[in-house]
C-alpha cells in the first residue's frame, strides 16, 4: 500500500500561526498561547483536508548551521538576537518576546499527542525535509510558508509543497506547472533561479543586476547554472556585456551558493515512527498540558481529526 506523507516545515507554520491568531488567545495564567493553539487548528485541518498516512514535524535544530555561514557569512545574519547570546556561543534567533516561551509548549504537545518531531544537530528543518521527501516511496506533501521548499517540487514523484498564502487556513497547491507559470522553471531549477535573484530575508545577495525574471530567461538559455558560467567565459555567447561583468563579478558566490541553497539530502537521522497516531499517546499529558495552557478546544478538534 503506498503511504501519504506530510512534513510539516514546523517552525514556518507556528510563526504564521502567531501571527495569524490574536495574542488575546491567552493561558488561565495570562501566557500568550496564540501560537500553539493556531498551529494545532493546522494540524487538524491540513489531516481532514489531505488524509496524510504519516505525519512528521519537522524542527529547527540548528536555524543557522556554522557551515553555512562559513561559506556566505551574511546567511541570516540580520536575523541573529543581539541582546541573547547563547553560552556555547551558538547564535539565537530574534523572535517576538511571546512566541518564544511557546515554543516548549508546542514541543511537549506534540510529544504527547505522538506525532513524530524530528531534527538533527547542525541541521535546519529544511534539510530534515529533503532528506525525508528524497527517502520517500509515495506522494509527499510539503507544508511551508518558505519558497526555498519549492525546489523539492517533483511532479514525476508527486512531491508538492503547500504554501499558506493568507494565515493558516488558505493554502495553494504548488507543482512543476505553478511553479513554471510563477518563476519559469521547474522544482529543479528553482535553488538556482533562487541564488540568482537572491534573497534578503535568508541574507543571499544573489548576483546584482540579475533578478528573477532575468534568472529565469539564463536558465532557459543555458540550461543551469554552470551552462550560465561556461557563457559568462565564453566571449563568443549571447550574454549582454553588463551581464556577462555581473556574473563574473560574482563567480566566487556562485560557486559556494548552490551547497547554501540547497536543501541537504543526506542528514542522519533518529529511529522514530512517522505514522499519524489515531490515539494519543500520552493521554494523561496531554489532559494536564490542555488544562494548563487552555488548549482545550483546539485540542479536542485535532485529538478528533486523528481519530478519524
């Protein structure tokens, strides 16, 4: 029997939960719980609406790898918290004051509900996904509100990427056919069009001067990126002459870009269980977790949905 997958990019999806859901939604204490109970809501609407077979949220353990930055130092950079260094030193991301203490609630409901969380040292939640959708044997849904995602899109495997478009609760279906209408070029395309272009709210200068559309028309000419390059080298071929200067202005990015850009595809992993649990699998947490953060309904409608 082949089995739907689902991979929740899960940190994208609680912060559009924040900010979809009024800070008003409190605890019986006065905490801010907006973010939980919304992402919750999600989760039970996206298994009603998409039956997946398995279930995986998929975490950041690292927002930020070293490797990453070592090779194009500006990688997220304006992101970084500057009044929370970390004692290992390892940088913290700038997050609104409420959302952050939601984060451990979030973690322990889903712990408890059983839905599978996964991460690995060293690794953002992008690359916890590429390397679940490549080792996938059926259709794979992909729940995120980052483009970067986009380049996993595979029609010939069914991968597709759902991407919330108004809060939570409006999703486009993304494929090759989206994705050819919206940027020009299929999901194996995509990482390079996206290095290209650029890309200010993960710090990616791109290469200046050429913007999407541009990206687009190279990679239709020269079929990738080193097709692009070998024509920036070649005086012979049908490049503009400011282009042919920005693209070899900018040939130390564009050969260190594509390991940044691109999702990894091989992180070692834990042993877990991605079936969608039908039954809690703590039920007495999850009582004492409702109870103490008033999760009540939104619990009860996912409990619900997982039911079946």
């Amino acid at each position: 029997m082949t089995r739907r997958l689902m991979l929740l990019d899960t940190s994208s999806l609680y912060f559009r939960a924040y900010f979809g859901v009024p800070e008003s939604v409190r605890a019986p204490d006065g905490t801010p719980v907006n973010a939980v109970r919304g992402l919750l809501d999600f989760i039970a609407r996206l298994v009603q609406d998409h039956h997946p077979d398995d279930l995986v949220a998929c975490m950041d353990f690292d927002w930020r790898p070293k490797w990453r930055v070592d090779l194009i130092p500006s990688y997220k950079a304006h992101r970084v918290a500057e009044e929370a260094p970390a004692p290992d030193g390892v940088d913290q991301e700038e997050v609104p004051d409420t959302l952050s203490p939601q984060v451990p609630v979030i973690d322990e409901v889903l712990d408890a509900v059983g839905i599978a969380r996964v991460g690995a040292d060293g690794y953002e939640a992008d690359d916890i996904i590429g390397t679940l959708a490549g080792r996938a044997s059926g259709p794979v849904d992909i729940v995120t509100g980052d483009r970067d995602l986009f380049q996993l899109v595979d029609d010939s495997r069914a991968a597709r990427v759902l991407y919330p478009v108004k809060g939570v609760g409006t999703l486009q279906v993304i494929d090759e056919d989206a994705l050819r209408e919206k940027y020009g070029v299929g999901g194996a395309g995509y990482a390079e069009l996206a290095l290209l272009r650029g890309d200010t709210s993960d710090g990616l200068p791109g290469v200046p001067g050429i913007g999407e559309k541009t990206a687009a028309k190279l990679l239709a000419s020269y079929g990738d990126l080193a097709g692009i390059m070998a024509a920036a080298a070649d005086p012979a071929s049908k490049l503009t002459p400011a282009q042919r200067r920005r693209l070899e202005e900018a040939r130390e990015y564009v050969a260190v870009a594509p390991k940044v850009v691109r999702v990894a595809s091989d992180v070692p992993l834990p042993a877990f269980d991605p079936a969608l649990p039908r039954q809690p699998r703590d039920a007495r947490a999850v009582e004492e977790l409702a109870e103490r953060w008033g999760l009540g309904g939104s619990l009860r409608r996912l409990l619900s949905t997982l039911e079946g």
